[in-house]
C-alpha cells in the first residue's frame, strides 16, 4: 500500500480510538469525583508506562519544557475523565474541542498579532457553538448525572487542551519534533497519576474496571498514539489535523452505541459548529503558510 494513503487510515485510526474513551471511562463502576481521579490515576499510570514502551524516544532527553508542557497535558486528561463522568460524552469532547478559541486569543493577548477578518468569524462561530453546548436544555440521567459540573470541567479542560497545543509548537520546534511531544505526552501522564494517586488507594475495582483501565491506557491512548506518531511522517500535519476530527465525531456514537446516552439536538448542532469552525482554523493556517504546515509537526496526543 502507499505510504501516504496507509499514513492516512492511521491518523483515522487513531481518531477511532481516542474516541473511545469517553464511553470506556463511563463504563468503570467508578463514581462522584473521587471515582474520576481514581480513574484519572490509574489510567494516565498505564499510559505513561505503555507510550515509554512502544516509543523509545519518548524516554530521552526531557527537559524543563517537558515538564511544563506535560503539567497542562496532565490537567487536560484529569478534567477529561472527570468530564465524562459528570457530563455527556458529546458535551465533553465538544467543549474540550474550543481549544482553538482560546489559541486564537492567546495569540492577541500574549503576542499582540494582529486579528484577522477570517479570525474573528472563526472565533465567533466556536462561540456560538460552545453557547449551545454548554447551556442548550440537558436533564440528568444515569451516565451523565451532574450534567452543568461536568460542562465547566470540560470548559476548563478546552483551555488546558490549548496550553498544551500551544507547548507542544513550543517544544516541537526547539527539542526533537515527534520525540520530544512523546516524552511531554509521558510526562504528563506521569504527572496526572501521581497527583491523583490519593484517591486511587487502596486500589478498588472489579475485573471489569480493571480490564478498562487497562483498555484506556495501552490500546486508547497508548496504541493511538503509535498509529498518530507513523502517521505524522508521511502525511502533513494539517492534514492530520483535519482527519483527527473523527475523534470528536465519534466519541457521542460510542456512547450512544454502549449507554443509549443520547445527546440533545441543541447539543448536536453546538458541536457542529464547533468542529467546523475548527476544520476552518486548519484550513486557514494552511493558507496562510503552506510551507509549514507541510513540515511534519509533532503530533498532539488527545486525552
């Protein structure tokens, strides 16, 4: 097969998997906040362990910047399981995914570049997305029980998800590209299981969780991330950034498919907006520097 066109059906494999762990998360027997950060915990604790297995670079040559970047990625994957908890699937990639927005603002705020028409629609459209989203009607039900906590934590997580993209640019161009987003991905990881590693003791859990968890770190974040890191060096990244919205696509699918979790028509069409708005924002940079968006960036790991 052509190296391009396999490259492609990994980075979707990949989206495949990733999106699957908002129904995986909602199927441990795990509840309330402390079950989240025990799922938090030992979750991100076998994902660091398999990604430092599978990627070998991914141990090598970790610097301060590592660390940093990893602290927004860990905040990111601990406000992503506690999300999913809380809230529906659909709310909580969907809201995660106006990571965008708030890159465009750090830009304006903390660079001081200059908005652009095209920018300003961008903006505008994510923001109505989230507006819907976030306060579209939603009644409690058995996967979804505090379903206004579980909006602000993934609200929350979209702007730690944007930290991280941003530092993964940041340590990408200066420390080793696809190694150096490894070793912050295991970083951060790292960081998440030790931090809420109180409230994963004593262990808890039947062998089904456990099976989960497991789950959760080799196969949704772990394998999907090998299959992201070969895909990344033969397919562009903005390319790979567009097939990477599968993942939000299909995260409400699997937990309608698991749960019968059904999120509202509102909801739905926040998320559309969203997502396009997203697609849009790759599309735009790609015009406006199609030489770079060509290199083959370091991929971003999705929680």
């Amino acid at each position: 097969m052509d190296p391009a066109r396999l490259a492609r059906l990994q980075a979707v494999g990949a989206a495949a998997l990733f999106s699957t762990g908002g129904a995986a998360i909602k199927s441990t027997s795990y509840t309330g906040i402390r079950g989240g950060l025990e799922v938090a915990s030992l979750r991100s604790g076998v994902a660091a362990a398999a990604i430092a297995a599978l990627l070998p670079g991914a141990r090598r040559n970790w610097t301060r910047r590592t660390w940093i970047v990893g602290a927004f990625y860990a905040a990111t994957v601990i406000l992503f399981v506690l999300a999913n908890k809380e809230t529906t699937a659909a709310n909580a990639i969907f809201l995660q995914s106006t990571a965008p927005l708030y890159v465009l603002l750090a830009g304006v705020v903390l660079l001081h570049e200059r908005v652009r028409g095209a920018d300003v629609v961008v903006m505008l459209v994510i923001v109505a997305g989230l507006t819907l989203v976030a306060f579209g009607p939603q009644n409690a039900i058995a996967t979804a029980p505090r379903p206004a906590l579980g909006d602000a934590l993934a609200l929350i997580s979209g702007v730690t998800w944007a930290g991280t993209l941003l530092g993964l640019r940041w340590i990408g161009r200066e420390e080793g590209g696809v190694d150096a987003a490894a070793g912050a991905a295991v970083a951060g990881n790292l960081i998440a299981f030790v931090v809420c590693l109180p409230w994963a003791l004593p262990p808890s859990g039947d062998a089904q969780d456990w099976a989960l968890i497991v789950y959760l770190g080799v196969v949704q974040i772990g394998l999907a991330y090998i299959l992201l890191t070969a895909a990344v060096r033969h397919v562009p990244a903005f390319e790979v950034s567009l097939l990477l919205l599968v993942e939000p696509a299909l995260s409400p699918v699997w937990a309608w498919l698991v749960h019968d979790e059904t999120p509202s028509a509102v909801a739905l069409a926040g998320g559309a907006l969203i997502l396009g708005a997203t697609a849009v924002k790759v599309w735009l940079d790609w015009r406006r520097a199609p030489a770079a968006a060509a290199l083959r960036a370091p991929p971003a790991a999705p929680p």
